[in-house]
C-alpha cells in the first residue's frame, strides 16, 4: 500500500501524540497498532514495524530526561538485564503465535493495574527515590524478567507496567523512574527489531512515517517532565486515562 498525503498527516500527527505519550506514561501503541493494521500491515507486521518508532522515542526521551534531571543510572544493570534477555525470548515467541487470547489477558492485567496507580498516591507523588533494599532483588529481577518478555512479545502497555513497577516495587519518584522506564525499553527494543527483522516483519516505510513523529513529540513530553514541578501529577493522571482506555480497547478489540 502507498502512502498518500492523508495517511502520511495521520501518520505524523498518531506519531506526535504517541510519542507524547509513551515518554510520560505508557499505552501508546494502542494507537499506533492499530494505525499500521489500518494502512493494511497483517498484525504480526504491524507489531514488529511498531518497534521502529518505539526505539527511537525512549531513546531520545531517556537522554533528554536523564540530562534534565542529571538522575544517576547506577544499579539500573538489576533491571536492564533481565529486561533485555527475556524481550529477546518474547520477541522470538510473538513471531509465531496468534496474539488474540493474549489480548484478553493484557486487558484483565490493564483492569487491575488502576488499583495500584489510584491507591498509592503517595508513592506516585514522592519527591525522593529510595531504590529498594537488597534484600528485593530477587523479586525486582523476577518481575523484570517478567515485563521485559511481555515487552518483547507484544509491547502494548510496557510503559504503565514497567514505570508502576519502578515506583511500587523499586520506590523510584515518579520522574526517576520514567528516566529509566525509557531507557529499559529502548536497550530491550534493539535487538526485539532485529528478530522482527529476520523474520522479514518490517515495514521500514511506515515505521519511519511514525517514527518522525514520535521522536518530536517525546523530546516535547522529556523536557516538559525534566522541567515542570506539575509533571508528577500530570503523569499520574496520564497513566490512568491510559491504562483505564488500554483495558477498554482490549476487551472491544
């Protein structure tokens, strides 16, 4: 299919606002997905195309925000690691298997995730980070070994998951722990492309197309976050419109 002016505007304007989005929050590939099935990408395709504009997005929104921030990466190996090993496997998986019952289940998770995003209101909200004590590490390794499969796999609504476990379970502020959410996405998206890649499930025009957008609107979203001492609350609020829409759109297809 060729790219006509129309979808080329839509293109860039999905790309702004997802790119927004996925730097603050998470939950913006349930508008990009949907966008490349609708340019006549077979869903696979589409997953893997998707990954283009999502590397290039947490790359530029974690440099931006680490710079704005000058937030210090040490110990981030605890989380990077297992996230990158597990997306290799998940990526490997989502190009042979049928995501449809798989659907159903980010929807039911998406649900329950509301609970703890409105429920910890202080731990959104927190001025100090306080990584977790050693004693955790195994559960923090488990459950990034955990998200970085699902990341790998299907992608959609990694930022809500990743970013609620920096700030519940590793007790990251809220704008620490979106520096390295970012950054887990885009080491863990690079070599999840090269599978997509080998498995020939790229569409470059198209990934590029979104990609041009997306890079703009998350260096808008990066230094609006490393700036403003309303980000916080914004974020918070962004997660949950996001995340409550994620488990609509999951269940209504």
């Amino acid at each position: 299919m060729e790219l006509e002016p129309l979808h080329i505007a839509l293109g860039l304007g999905i790309g702004l606002l997802t790119g927004f989005i996925n730097t603050l929050a998470g939950g913006g590939s349930l508008l990009t997905l949907p966008f490349l099935i609708f340019l006549g990408l077979e869903a696979p395709v589409a997953n893997g195309t998707n990954r283009i504009g999502i590397f290039f997005q947490t790359l530029v929104g974690g440099i931006v925000l680490r710079r704005k921030t000058k937030m210090s990466l040490s110990g981030s190996g605890i989380y990077l690691i297992p996230a990158i090993t597990a997306a290799i496997v998940g990526a490997l998986l989502a190009v042979k298997i049928d995501d449809e019952q798989m659907k159903i289940i980010i929807g039911v998770v998406m649900a329950f995730m509301l609970i703890p995003i409105l429920m910890n209101r202080d731990k959104w909200l927190a001025t100090e980070s306080r990584p977790s004590a050693r004693n955790r590490r195994p559960l923090l390794v488990v459950v990034f070994l955990a998200l970085g499969f699902y990341g790998g796999f299907i992608q959609a609504g990694i930022g809500v998951f990743l970013i609620s476990a920096l700030v519940l379970i590793a007790n990251y502020t809220l704008t620490h722990a979106n520096v390295l959410k970012n950054l887990i996405i885009a080491a863990y998206t690079l070599p999840a492309i090269v599978v997509f890649l080998v498995n020939d499930q790229v569409h470059w025009p198209f990934g590029i197309l979104l990609m041009s957008g997306q890079v703009t609107g998350s260096w808008v979203a990066a230094k609006f976050a490393g700036e403003s001492k309303h980000a916080p609350k914004v974020i918070r609020w962004l997660l949950i419109i996001m995340v409550a829409a994620g488990a609509v759109k999951m269940f209504i297809g």
